[in-house]
C-alpha cells in the first residue's frame, strides 16, 4: 500500500507532538504532591500516569516510523 505524502507528513507530525508534549506532561505528574505518598513511595496515580506517557510514547515513535516509512518508500 503507497501512503501519499500528504498522509505521511501528516503521522510524522503527529508522532513529534507525541514525542514532544509527553514527557512534559510526565514532568508536571511527578511534581504532583499526589505522585508519592508520605514515605516518598509511587503512588497509583504515578504509576498509571507512568503507563500512559509510556504507551504514548511508543504510538507516537510508531506513528512518526510510519510516518517517514511512508515518505521514503
């Protein structure tokens, strides 16, 4: 299957934003008083935050590889 270009510039952009706007988002979460308990444990809030910014992450590297795999091929 061809992906125009269009479409590609288009994943790529979005895998950027992905790989760019999470990690800050992660950032703001650990500053977050509710991210550790008293003893300076992970709390659940840290935890699921953690996986979300994960698997974001890796959908946007994926979107973005799609992306350029789409405009060189």
């Amino acid at each position: 299957m061809e992906l125009p270009a269009f479409l590609a510039v288009v994943l790529v952009v979005a895998g950027v934003w992905s790989l760019a706007v999470w990690p800050q988002f992660l950032r703001r979460v650990m500053k977050d008083p509710r991210a550790r308990d008293a003893g300076g444990k992970a709390t659940r809030f840290l935890t699921v935050h953690v996986v979300l910014v994960s698997i974001s992450m890796l959908l946007g590297a994926a979107t973005a590889g799609i992306g350029i795999a789409g405009l060189l091929g």
